[in-house]
C-alpha cells in the first residue's frame, strides 16, 4: 500500500513539474521575449517586413526567388516543394563529390550563362550551390557584381549604376568581424524597382 502511494505521488509530482515547466518554457518565455523584443527592436520581432510602395513584398531575414532578368537572382534553395519555404528549412544533403551535385551545379551555371550570354567572367559559386538553411537572403559582392551587366541590359541603364546601387547595398561583416560582405538580394531589388519609380516620366511635346 505504501508503495502504491509512493508511485502515485511521485507521478503526480512529475506531471505537476511537466505542466510547471511546459507553463514557463513554453508560454510565459516565448511571451516575455517576444514583448521584449517588440518594444526594443519592432521590426526584427515581426520579421523585418520589407514594403514598396505601400505592399508588403516578403522578408529581410528571408530570401525569395527572383528569375526575371531584370532582378537580381539569389542563392538557390533546396527546400521542397518550393524554394525558400521557411517550414521546410533545409540543404540538398547532396555530396560535393556527387554526380548529382555536380549536374545540379552545371545546369545552373548554364542557366546564368544564357540569361547574359556576353558575360564571360567567372560564375561565383553561391550562385550555383544551396545554403545549408535554404533560405539566405543574401549574396556574395561578386555574386551581385557578376549579374550587374545583365540587369542593366534588361532595365536599360548603365552598368555603372547597377554597380552602384550594389555598392550602396553592401553589408560588412557584423561588428567588423563575424561573417563576410554580403548584400542583401530582395532589398537590392528593392532599390532598383525603386529607382524605377523614381524615374521622371516622359511628357508630351507641345501640339
């Protein structure tokens, strides 16, 4: 009898310390952080929400794919059944020694290459390989530099401010030190669509 006691009180204090546990790990934290962080950083708590003219077009934190000429393209995801879905973060799991790999790498390279057939300069190879999360939302410098000459083409405006514009968009590692360059590729595209708008629009002559 006194056993079955025992065994039953014990049970009831575990289950007691599980709902305890569960109350503060998985509500009141998250709660409290997430409060934290709306009032010192607001826009990173919701995600960075990136906005032209009015509509809400994705993430900073998030990459997204880009195909049209005109825009920059990012680094490619692997994340299934569409690119960059954040529920499904993930790489490829392919070996870099891989037949497979290395398929994917040419087609890739061969995708870039037709899209700016002019272009004769090394492909950087963030440009052909995936991240291991999926989602970056970032670029190499030589990754955007390498397709400045096509979205010039496709936008009709000079190489030099394309190159510019990548320029003013380049990130320095955090604190100096942690990471490399990078520039963000939805916030590129941003300030060309941007500059886009921007544009004096033409008028008509006097009749």
């Amino acid at each position: 009898m006194k056993e079955e006691v025992s065994v039953t009180a014990t049970l009831r204090q575990a289950l007691g310390m599980l709902g305890l546990l569960t109350l503060l790990t998985g509500v009141v934290y998250p709660l409290v952080m997430t409060g934290l962080a709306r009032l010192t950083m607001s826009s990173r708590a919701d995600g960075n929400p990136m906005v032209l003219a009015g509509q809400l077009v994705g993430s900073e934190l998030v990459g997204q794919s880009f195909d049209d000429p005109q825009h920059f393209w990012g680094r490619p995801s692997a994340t299934e059944p569409v690119p960059y879905r954040a529920d499904a973060s993930s790489g490829s799991n392919l070996s870099p020694f891989g037949k497979a790999f290395h398929e994917q790498a040419a087609a890739r390279t061969d995708a870039l290459r037709k899209a700016d057939p002019g272009n004769n300069t090394p492909v950087p190879i963030d440009l052909v390989t995936a991240s291991a999360s999926g989602l970056d939302p970032h670029i190499s410098p030589q990754a955007a530099y390498y397709q400045a000459s096509r979205v010039a083409h496709a936008r009709a405006i000079s190489v030099d401010r394309v190159r510019q514009l990548v320029d003013d968009h380049l990130e320095r590692p955090t604190w100096g030190f942690l990471g490399q360059p990078r520039v963000n590729v939805l916030m590129l595209n941003l300030a060309l669509e941007q500059e886009l708008l921007d544009r004096p629009k033409p008028s008509r002559g006097a009749q």
